[in-house]
C-alpha cells in the first residue's frame, strides 16, 4: 500500500534528560548550548519535526503551555536546532473570511517557548493533511480548487497575512513551509500547481522578507506527474525532499539496510540536483524516517546513522527527521505512526535519539561539501518506474525487481 492509498483510507477513519535522572537543570543547560544558526543553506542543521507528547496536534484546540515546555526541552537536550511545526489549517482558519486569534495566539506563545530554547521555527502553513488524517477547511472549492479558484486564493491571502503579522517580530524564524505535502490533500495540472507555487512563494517573501519558504511536497512529485513540477521544485531557493523507504517503495529492492533504503536520501538529492541542473544546488531533508514497523529501536538507529552520514557525503544541508515523540496509542492511527519519535510518548530518549544527537553534535554548523562536476542528467522517463531505476543506477544497485 503506498502513502496515497494509506491517506485516503484514512480518511474514513516528562521531558528525555529528567526522566534520566538528571533533572531540570541539566536540561536548560543542554537547551542553551544550541546557539542560534540563522539560515546559511551551505552550512549543517539538524532538527526535528513536532509531534506533541500531549495531545498530538489536537493541542491546539485543548492548549496546555506546561507539557510543550517538557517538550521543546527535551528536545533541545538531543541537539535540535529547529522544528518543523504544524498548522491545522481549519482549527486557525475556520471561515474563509476569519482567522482565529485565539489560535494565532497560542501559536506566538509557542513560538516564544522555542526562542527561549533556541529552536528555531518553521511553519506549516496549508495543513490539510497530518499523519494520515485529513483536515479540510469548510470553505474548500473541489480537488484542483485550491490552486485555481479566486475565492480559495483570497482566504489563502488572508491566513499567509494574518500569521505573518504574528510571526513577524520573533527572532527565531526560519519561514513557511506551504503545507505538509499539499499534494496529498489537493491536485492539481502542473500548470496550475507551478503557477499557484510561484504566486505564494511571492506572496509568502512579500509579508516575511528576509526568510526562508519553502514547499514540503512528498516524493510523488519527484517520481512522476503530481500538481508540481521537479524542475519548478529544484528551482526554489531550497528544495526539500520527504524521504521514506516504506512509503516510496525501496523496501522492494533490498532490505533496510541495502542501499535503496540508507542511500534514498544520498539519491534523492542527486535526483533533485539533476532537475536543478546543478550540483551546488542546497537540498533539505525535510522529512525522513524509514516507516519501517518491523524495525527495531537499534535497527532505526542504525538506519539513522548510516542514511545521515551517506546524505551527508552527498552534500544535503540541512536534516529535520520525522518526528520529535511517539504518538499516544489512545489515539486511532495507522499504526506505523506510533512509534516514529525520537522520544517515546513519555519521555525516554530512544536509540534512534541518542544517535540524532551524536549527528547533530558531530555535524552542526560544519561547512556542507557539495559534489563535484556536472549534475548528472534527469531520468528519461517521469514515472515511479523510470525515477527508481534512476535511483538504483545512481546507487550502483542491482536488484531482482529493478
């Protein structure tokens, strides 16, 4: 089952260092040697996406300031320097003419909670789709509407402005990210998606200057024809890729630990830099876990380590791995999202976190070495099929099923 099945079948449907004994304290400490570092694309970063221990997103609607500090303190004691934070976008914006304040106002409380850690923000923006679950906002104008309806891009307007005016005087902005893979929520003709991406990246520079925007696609655009275009994508200031072994489709041409699964970050930046036609092209690790339920905490670290090191010689800037904390079983998920986290749902630093702090400590703020030469040439044909056998050529892997 590939994510876009999984997403419309769900449809229907203390902190880490305190638990260790080591109190308080330690944990600040640990938060205040994560100093500050802006946005040079050509220098290392490592960061995680938020997943609340309490609550989940649902946080937004049932606000409780005390959990989230436990939160964004253990997460800064493993070395984080940003999240990737998210926007429901029908709990802020439950009318098209109407933005909630009560909601932008939880959103700059949470942004000042993660300055005083030194954590950095990026923020989701058009999240209509989280984890498998679907959050429309009652004004949506059909499937294509959201890139081409008047009436949708002048409430789109009016959100981008209004959390821009909240946003604006923190000192720990990275920027918007458009949504959590838009893509999945709303398709569109590339034509219309390229040219909706152009207005909003404008849009976006215009009520934020001076920071980084991004669009946080899954990797169907990279693999075949979905609503953006790969030459529109690594175009952008800083393309992201969302790199998943599971999802994508690499578990079928080796095991966790073959190269289709630790190298897909390594290629898939080759890939975008193809498309970029440059190899000094920037790439972002927006999202990457292996989504791999049968993986053990040990086997998840493992993949860790060997996917960030191989990224790492591939050159890719800057990493935020999904996600921060495990998801409460008290909520109906498909059940590889529970045990996704860094952190368990408590507050105990997984293998896979010890091993993010070891990354993030080695590799922090270090000059990025992007290749040499040429960027290699795109694949020939645009399809899931013709992408992986890219991938797997690039790799050097020969597998029974490519």
């Amino acid at each position: 089952m590939d994510r876009r099945t999984f997403l419309s079948r769900s449809a229907a449907v203390a902190s880490s260092a305190a638990a260790q004994g080591h109190g308080l304290s330690h944990v600040l400490a640990a938060a205040q040697s994560v100093e500050p570092m802006g946005l040079d694309l050509q220098r290392h970063r490592f960061g995680v996406n938020y997943t609340p221990s309490r609550n989940w997103w649902f946080c937004w609607n049932d606000w409780d300031a005390d959990p989230i500090k436990r939160d964004l303190d253990a997460i800064a004691a493993l070395g984080a320097d940003h999240l990737r934070i998210m926007l429901v976008w029908p709990f802020f914006q439950p009318n098209a003419t109407y933005v909630s304040p009560l909601h932008l106002e939880r959103l700059d409380q949470l942004l000042t909670l993660m300055g005083e850690r030194h954590l950095d923000a990026l923020v989701t923006v058009f999240t209509g789709q989280l984890s498998g679950l679907f959050f429309m906002p009652p004004f949506r104008r059909g499937p294509d509407g959201f890139y081409t309806d008047p009436a949708m891009w002048t409430a789109q307007e009016l959100f981008v402005r209004e959390l821009a005016r909240v946003m604006k005087p923190h000192t720990n902005l990275i920027g918007f990210d458009f949504g959590n893979e838009l893509n999945t929520c709303w398709s569109a003709p590339t034509t219309a998606g390229d040219a909706w991406m152009a207005r909003m990246f404008a849009l976006m520079n215009s009520v934020l200057p001076g920071q980084l925007h991004i669009n946080g696609v899954d990797h169907h655009p990279w693999f075949e024809a979905d609503t953006f275009t790969p030459q529109a994508l690594a175009a952008a200031r800083f393309p992201v890729m969302h790199c998943y072994p599971f999802w994508t489709g690499a578990v079928k041409y080796g095991g966790a630990m073959d190269p289709p699964s630790v190298k897909l970050l390594a290629a898939m930046a080759a890939l975008i830099r193809a498309y970029a036609g440059t190899q000094q092209k920037p790439v972002w690790a927006g999202e990457f876990n292996t989504c791999i339920m049968e993986l053990p905490e040990k086997g998840q670290a493992e993949w860790l380590e060997k996917s960030v090191t191989a990224a790492i010689e591939q050159g890719v800037s800057w990493f935020s791995y999904w996600d921060t904390h495990d998801v409460n079983r008290k909520f109906e998920f498909n059940p590889l999202e529970y045990s996704l986290g860094l952190l368990t749902n408590d507050g105990r630093v997984k293998e896979q976190g010890r091993v993010f702090k070891q990354l993030a400590d080695a590799y922090r703020g270090k000059a990025v070495v992007f290749p040499k030469g040429s960027a290699p040439t795109p694949p020939r044909e645009w399809t899931v099929d013709g992408t992986w056998k890219w991938l797997l050529d690039w790799m050097g892997w020969k597998a029974k099923n490519a």
